[in-house]
C-alpha cells in the first residue's frame, strides 16, 4: 500500500495533469514557418565572383572608401 507522502504526492499529479489537460488548448509554442535569421542580423545576399586559376594571396581591404572590405 502507499504511505501517506506517497498518496498525496499521486494525488498532486494527477490534479496537475487534469488542469493541464483542461487549460491547455492544443496552440503550439512554436512558429510553423522557419524564421529566416538573416532578416534579424542584416545580412546581405551572397555574392559569388569566379576567380581565375591564378588568383591568390588576396586581401580584402576598403578599396572605394564605402566602408566595406573589397577583394
């Protein structure tokens, strides 16, 4: 048989299921679209340049004083 504490801590259980089972109303906590994280840090497209066999030892460095490195 249960003792006491055990009884009572079942019986805490259960009426804490039934008022989750009571209150809850199925909504999830999560979003069903992907959030899209470069919209909230402000990132740029990506670029892509096509390089020659050749190029290397390149430096990215603020050529036309735009503030953005340059390659």
């Amino acid at each position: 048989m249960l003792n006491g504490s055990s009884k009572s801590i079942r019986i805490l259980c259960l009426a804490l299921l039934a008022i989750y089972c009571v209150t809850a109303d199925g909504t999830r906590a999560y979003s069903e679209e992907k959030a899209r994280l470069a919209d909230s840090y402000g990132f740029k497209p990506l670029e892509i340049f096509k390089l020659s066999d050749r190029s290397a030892n390149m430096l990215a460095q603020d050529l036309n004083g735009d503030g953005l490195n340059d390659l």
